[in-house]
C-alpha cells in the first residue's frame, strides 16, 4: 500500500489526514461512525496522542504511521461499502414524493 501525506486537522474523536493530491481521509475512534474515506480505529483519543498539523504520514507494510506518536495496524481494515436504497425510474412517483418531502 502506498499512502503518505500530512496531518490537516486533530480533533478528539477524528483526525484529517491531507494528501498530495488534495483528497482528505480521516482517522477516527470507534464512537464515530463509519463513512467514505474513514478508518475507524480502537484509539481513544487523538487529542492525547501528541500529534501537531503537518506531521508526515504514511503507510509501511500493514501500518499506518501518525507523526511520530501513534501508528495504526491494518491487519483486519474492512472497506466502507455504501448501501443506496432503490428509487422508482416512474416521474409521477419521484414528484410525489418530493412533494411530501417539502410539507
């Protein structure tokens, strides 16, 4: 796996991750839930783990590497997968229940 980039933000729960090409991940603790580009994890709090804005991260066979104070096992990631429910293709339903959703 290749991964590097830098922190962008730390917050308690979550921490930002920022790579070369703009995109933004997200590192989280497990009272987070799970979303596109998220890596739940078991860490508590990162706002304890003495990581500053800019640190370099990056991956290293099955790590994640957080500054120089937290490093994250990807042993057993599970890939987010979105589940979109089915919409009728019928224009008289879809108005309709546009319309309810406006009330």
């Amino acid at each position: 796996m290749k991964f590097y980039g830098t922190v962008h933000t730390i917050f308690d729960r979550t921490v930002n991750l920022k790579c070369p090409n703009g995109e933004l991940y997200t590192i989280a603790t497990d009272s987070v839930d799970n979303a596109p580009n998220t890596l739940i994890t078991d860490i508590d709090s990162f706002s304890k783990k003495g990581l500053a804005i800019g640190d370099q991260v990056y991956a290293e066979g099955e790590r994640l590497y957080v500054g120089k104070n937290a490093a994250v096992m990807l042993q057993q990631v599970h890939v987010w997968r979105s589940k979109l429910p089915s919409y009728s293709e019928e224009e008289e339903i879809l108005r309709n229940h546009v319309a309810a959703a406006q009330l």
